[in-house]
C-alpha cells in the first residue's frame, strides 16, 4: 500500500511506505513480524521477531534488513 505524491517542478515521484497497521515506516525504524515466515537458504522468521535499522527500497511494498528484503505487509512499526 502506498501513495504517490507528486512533485511538479522535479517530476519526480515520492511515496510513503505502509506497514501492516498503516503506520508510516521510515529508514532506520525497527519493525515486528507478525506471523511466521518461511525463508529459503536461510532461518526461518518466526512471529514478534524484531528487525531493527530498517531501510527503505525503490519498492514502496518491501523493506530492507541487513540483506533480506521484507515485504511490509508481514510486519509492523514497534
């Protein structure tokens, strides 16, 4: 979930990214899994881990931790 807003004299395109909760996540936020996920190569997530320093991608529905990329509708803002 996202929403454009855009700027006439740069024509450029800036978006809010939305957590599962509709709370607005920003770079270095510390976001909640709120259900067990499944990862491939790697440890399984499992429901209230923590992920912390968050940042954001060019992708308005994922997040990045370390080098895992997070779709935003598994997580909330702690």
């Amino acid at each position: 979930m996202w929403k454009y807003d855009w700027l006439d004299d740069d024509e450029e395109t800036t978006f809010i990214v939305i957590d599962c909760n509709w709370n607005e996540l920003k770079n270095w936020d510390t976001v909640i899994a709120i259900k067990d996920i499944k990862v491939k190569w790697a440890k399984d997530i499992k429901r209230w881990d923590k992920f912390t320093k968050i940042r954001l991608t060019d992708n308005p529905e994922e997040i990045e931790s370390w080098k895992m990329v997070l779709r935003t509708e598994f997580f909330k803002k702690a």
